[in-house]
C-alpha cells in the first residue's frame, strides 16, 4: 500500500487548485488514483466552481517490503 499526491484544478476565473493524498496500491492505474483523488475533494470542500477539471499525479510514494 502507498500514497499518491494529486493536484486537481479547477480552471476559471481565479484558478482554484487543491492538493490530495490518496492511498493507492502500486498497480493502480492513474485514471483510479485521480478519481479517487476528485473524489476526496469533492467530500471535503462545500462546493466546487464551475470549470473545466485537471488533474496530475505529483508523487506516489510506496512501503519498501
């Protein structure tokens, strides 16, 4: 098990950006971990502006076994 870091945004008129950890296996695809990561920010914030949405994985970090 590990952790991913995602950066999502929101591109309007002020930019809106929100940085994510996301636990994620090491097979995880990048489509999975970025909707995970959506998914987290859409519970936490009370709404999210209109926009077109991006996405990108900054980092994933993995245990060492």
């Amino acid at each position: 098990m590990g952790k991913a870091i995602v950066k999502c945004k929101v591109a309007n008129y002020a930019e809106d950006e929100y940085v994510v950890e996301i636990e994620c296996d090491d097979d995880d695809v990048d489509e999975i971990i970025i909707s995970r990561a959506w998914k987290k920010v859409k519970d936490e914030e009370d709404a999210i502006p209109y926009g077109q949405k991006y996405a990108e994985i900054l980092k994933r970090v993995f245990d060492k076994k």
